[in-house]
C-alpha cells in the first residue's frame, strides 16, 4: 500500500490520524521513522535477483514496492546477453534428452578437483549450503520464467555465454528478445533475430511487463541509502530510506526487506578491499552507464550487522571478472555490451567505441608509452561443459587434463609503470590509418570519445605521444619512448618476431599517418563476493545469526562464484519466496 508522501507529510485528518493510531502500535525506533510508502515485501533493485523476487512475492499473497535507483528498470541483467546457464532437469533439457538433475549441478559446482587452464579451483570456495539451494530450485527458477513471459531460443542447451556453471550436461538457455526494444540500440532486433538471438532484453521485459501486470509497485529513482532495524542494530529490518532527487523518502516494510542490487564493481573504495590494484581508471564497467554497482546494498547491508561472504571469489583469477576490452576509444569498452547512437542512455555513453577484430592490428602500450604483453593474449576463463574432457566427478586427476595458459594479458594491463602507485593506469591501443582500412575503422564521432579523453590523434607518434593527456593518464607519456617502442615493433613485423613479447607472427607496421591512441583499459565485470547468505537467502551477520527480515541475492550476495545471471534470477526467486512466507508485522 502506497501513501502519498504528501500526506504523510503535509495533510491532518484522516490519513494522519490512522497513521498516528499504527504508529503507536509500533517499536520505538519504528515510530520515530515517518513512513511515506509501506509494503509487505520492500525490494531494493530492479534486475536480475529483483524481478523474480518481487514477481514470487507478490503472487505468494504479498503486496511489494521495488525500489530502484534509475529511471528505468532492469539493471545489468537487460543490457545482458541473456544467455542463462540454469540446469536441474528443466522441461527445455527433458524436451532435447539431456539428463540433468539438482544433485548433479550441486556435484558439479562443489567440485574440488576442478582448475582452470591458469590453476585456479573454480569451485572450490563455493559455499555448500547456497549451491545446494541453488541446485534445487535451478529448474524451478526455468519454470517460472517462461511462465511469466520470458521465450529462450527453441534449440537444445548449449555451453555458449556461461561461465563456472559445472562440467558435466549442457545448461546455458538463451532468452530470445521478440519484439521488445533493445536497450543497445533503442530498436527492436531485426524480424530475423527476434526468436533466434540471445539478450537480456529478452529476459527482462517480460519480467518488468508481468510484475507490472500483477501489481508490483516500482519507485523508480529511489536510490536506498540506509535499511533500519527495529533498535538500530538490532532487531527485525523494518523499512528502508532512499532518496529521490535529493528528497528523503522512507519505505516500511511489513514482512522483509531485499537486498537486490547488483553487486560492488563501481565503487573503488570497496573494490579495493578485495584488490587494491582496482582504482579509478578502471572506470568503465560493463554495464554502465544503464546503470551502476556502487555497493550500496552491501555497505547498507554492513551498517546493520550483515557480514561479507566468500570473499576469494571476488580476486579468483577466473572468469569475466576482468575484461580484455572489446570496444577501444570509449570509457565503456566491454566486448559483449555496444552502446549505439538511438539507445536512450546514448548521451552517457558518449560512444560506441572501435570493435576490435584483430588485435594485430594495434598494439597496447602503459602511460609511459611502453608495451607490456603480447596483445593478442586472451583473459582468465572459467569451467563450461567439458571445460576439462575427459571429466571424472571429484578426480584428482582431472587436474591433468588442463592446458595450462597464462592468458594473462590483464594482469599484465594492470602491473602498473613502477612508480610505487596502485593501479595499471591508462593503457592505450596504437595504431595507424593502415590499420583503421584493415578494421573498417571510422575514428571519428559518435564512434570514438575525443571530448571526454578517450581518443587521441596526430601525424607523428611523437606527437601523437605529447597531445595524450586525461584524468587518468597520471604522468605524461615521453614521446621518445613510443617513437621507440613503436619503432622496435616495426622492426619486429619486419623480420616477422617479437622479441619482447612473442605475439605470434607481428604483422603490420605502425607506420601511415595520421596515428592514433584508443583507450584500451581492462573492463570490470562481475561481483563475485558480497552479503553473507544463508541457503535461504536470509542475510546473516558476524556472529553467524540471521538478521531477522533481510534478504540478498545476485551479485550482491556472497558465497558462489558463479558468473551472472543463473545464480542471480534464482536467487531472487528463492529470496521472494521466503520473504513472502514471513509473517507481516502490524
Ligand atoms: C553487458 C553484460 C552482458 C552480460 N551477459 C551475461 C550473460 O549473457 N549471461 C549471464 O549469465 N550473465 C551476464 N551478465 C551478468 C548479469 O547481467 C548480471 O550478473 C546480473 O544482471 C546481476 O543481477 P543483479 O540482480 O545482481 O544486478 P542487476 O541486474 O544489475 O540489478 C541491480 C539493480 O539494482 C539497482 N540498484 C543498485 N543500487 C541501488 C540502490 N541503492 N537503490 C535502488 N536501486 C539500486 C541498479 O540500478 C540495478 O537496476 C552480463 C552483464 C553485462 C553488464
């Protein structure tokens, strides 16, 4: 039930009197929080873990208030690429005959004996008691998605697009995104790819349509800042404060409270925790600008007794925590996400950056104009279906049929220049006009950001070098050093061998004017660590007692090291079960 803040605030009467008359039959703090919204089931966010949450709740009885910080709906999960690795025995696996089940996916995604190409255990920190809930409503979680809209793409599983998602059947589902408008783009897909291609979109439009449908209440533009407790820190949570626009508004909640907002990756104080290397140049996350990962739920979770959970996962070197770019020349460079001129966040976005298809078309160099790796090197990886083959449950051996590969052109992004800061810096993709008829490149506006200091051009590399300078370019680049890195790399093209960093056969010369430097940082991606969680999704404090009320899901939850979507959809639909279940405070 929604009471219009005025009111609450403006208006005697009535409304004022039968608000005096609960009031009183409230808790101390309760009462001296003015409540401007009351809800049974309040949920903080609108993506991944928060629709499904707020659709199980509603429909369990319960009336629900989604809160979320943007003006549009849908979080990281709609600019997703929807592909949705959730297994169990669903009826789309039964209906292609592959045999899957909860005990299986909870074997895999427990299993000790799993490492990856760069030796590390991928399941190793999962937290059993969350894989087991996991597990057990992965098909449910299926069910209750395509019973409320969303269509996945009519072909069997397959391994495409998930990642720490267990060895042994195919799971990934891909949510096809019909006639529902593409966030990227502002336009639905083509008639051809509506039913075929794999997007969040997809995912999530049907899910904002049914919960709309039955009667979810959104707050669009409530950003929470705080979630009270009866005393403070103590006690069952009772509401939340957010702010909107710069006014206070406080949402009382009769049953629980759920934390569903998305994760940590965008604020450098907190990621820096967990990996001190993370500083502000790493500015844009995949995802962003749609919307953002501030920590806000954790850090509210925190200043009410929650503690954090699974902590190793969020610096694992696995999986598409850090991002090689795929885009250069844009704040926002991830390879799965384009931001194109008709989206309605175009004018954050600025633009669309140069898709890379080669990288030996470019070379990377640090903020001192030095190269640092071979640039075709690739990123950390993480488990798939037959990721290790062959495969045997819990073997020692299984450790023995890993390639084994550094694939560390990340780490090597983010070493830093030696000048005793945090911190890779500003890394820059080189490269000629040669290159940009190679690409097909057009280096100009909308496609690259020269007004915000993500693009640079000259007709000399030393000049090149000079005119390079931005907030996070934290020394000047010396001019001679990229003339002589640049010049040491034709050399190299030249006898066909890379002395410094054995990128396979160097091919082209940087050598036709005018030249060019394209922001070519790593992309932050997932938050893997967060809120501590019971397997019913209760957030659980320091003294491992569940705070009485609150709940987390998704990537905001800590306790499974699992990339994306699957743990985040079912999570929130276990979250709003439970939720529902309490019992409503007067
Ligand atoms: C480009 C891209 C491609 C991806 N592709 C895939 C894929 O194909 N498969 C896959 O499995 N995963 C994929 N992922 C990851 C997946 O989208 C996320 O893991 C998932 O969406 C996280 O769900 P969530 O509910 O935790 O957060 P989100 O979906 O991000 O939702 C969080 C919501 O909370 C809101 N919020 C945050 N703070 C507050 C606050 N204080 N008050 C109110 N609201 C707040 C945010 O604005 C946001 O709307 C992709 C992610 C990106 C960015």
């Amino acid at each position: 039930m929604t009471v219009n803040r005025r009111d609450v605030l403006l208006k005697g009467g009535a409304t004022a009197a039968a608000l005096a008359t609960t009031a009183a039959a409230q808790p101390a703090a309760a009462q001296e929080t003015q409540w401007h919204h009351t809800a049974d089931v309040v949920v903080i966010g609108s993506g991944a873990a928060g629709l499904p949450a707020a659709i199980v709740a509603k429909e369990a009885g319960s009336s629900v208030i989604v809160v979320e910080a943007q003006p549009h709906v849908g979080g990281h999960a709609r600019c997703s690429g929807g592909n949705l690795p959730l297994g169990g025995g669903n009826s789309i696996q039964k209906k292609y005959g592959i045999e899957d089940s909860p005990d299986l996916v909870f074997k895999d995604l427990t299993d000790w004996s799993v490492v990856q190409p760069n030796g590390f255990p991928d399941y190793r920190y999962n937290d059993h008691e969350i894989i087991r809930a996991f597990a057990d409503n992965s098909a449910p979680t299926v069910e209750f998605l395509l019973a409320h809209g969303v269509v996945f793409v009519d072909k069997p599983p397959d391994r495409r697009g998930g990642s720490s998602v267990g060895n042994s059947v195919l799971r990934t589902l891909h949510c096809a995104p019909m006639d529902w408008p593409l966030i990227q783009t502002g336009a639905p897909a083509s008639p051809a790819n509506r039913t075929t291609m794999s997007t969040g979109n997809g995912l999530m439009q049907p899910l904002d349509a049914a919960a709309r449908r039955i009667g979810v209440e959104y707050l669009l533009e409530h950003k929470m800042t705080k979630i009270h407790r009866e005393n403070g820190t103590s006690g069952r949570v009772i509401g939340i404060t957010a702010d909107n626009k710069g006014t206070v508004v406080n949402i009382r909640a009769r049953k629980a409270v759920i934390i569903a907002t998305g994760g940590s990756t965008g604020n450098v104080n907190f990621r820096r925790m967990f990996d001190p290397r993370l500083t502000e140049e790493y500015c844009g996350l995949a995802g962003m600008p749609y919307s953002d990962q501030d920590a806000s739920g954790e850090i509210a979770g925190m200043a009410v007794g929650a503690a954090l959970w699974g902590l190793y996962n969020q610096t694992a070197e696995t999986g598409s925590s850090l991002t090689k770019p795929g885009q250069i020349g844009t704040q926002y460079g991830y390879v799965n996400l384009r931001w194109m001129p008709g989206s309605p966040v175009f004018s954050k976005a600025r633009a669309t950056g140069l898709r890379v298809s080669d990288w030996q078309n470019v070379i990377t160099v640090n903020m001192l104009g030095k190269r640092f790796y071979d640039e075709t090197g690739r990123q950390f990886t993480a488990n798939a279906y037959k990721g290790i083959d062959p495969y045997s449950h819990g073997s020692y051996l299984n450790a023995k049929n890993v390639r084994f590969d550094p694939n560390n052109w990340i780490n090597a992004a983010m070493a830093g220049i030696g000048d005793g800061k945090n911190g890779g810096g500003a890394v820059w993709a080189i490269f000629d006009s040669a290159a940009v008829e190679r690409e097909k490149w057009d280096p100009k506006p909308p496609n690259v950001d020269i007004e915000g200091g993500f693009f640079f051009s000259a007709d000399t590399i030393p000049e090149l070098a000079k005119k390079i300078a931005m907030k996070y370019q934290r020394v000047p680049m010396p001019p001679q050093n990229l003339a002589r890195t640049v010049g040491d790399y034709n050399s190299y093209v030249d006898v066909g061998r890379d002395f410094d960093f054995g990128k396979p056969r160097p091919l082209y010369t940087i050598a036709k004017p005018p030249f060019y430097a394209a922001w070519a940082v790593p992309v932050l991606h997932d938050t893997r660590a967060g809120l501590r969680i019971n397997g019913r999704c209760q957030v659980v404090d320091m003294n491992g007692e569940t705070i009485p009320g609150l709940y987390c899901g998704g990537e905001s939850a800590g306790g499974f090291g699992m990339h994306g979507l699957p743990r985040c959809t079912c999570q929130g639909y276990i979250a709003g079960k439970n939720a529902a279940a309490e019992t409503a405070r007067a």
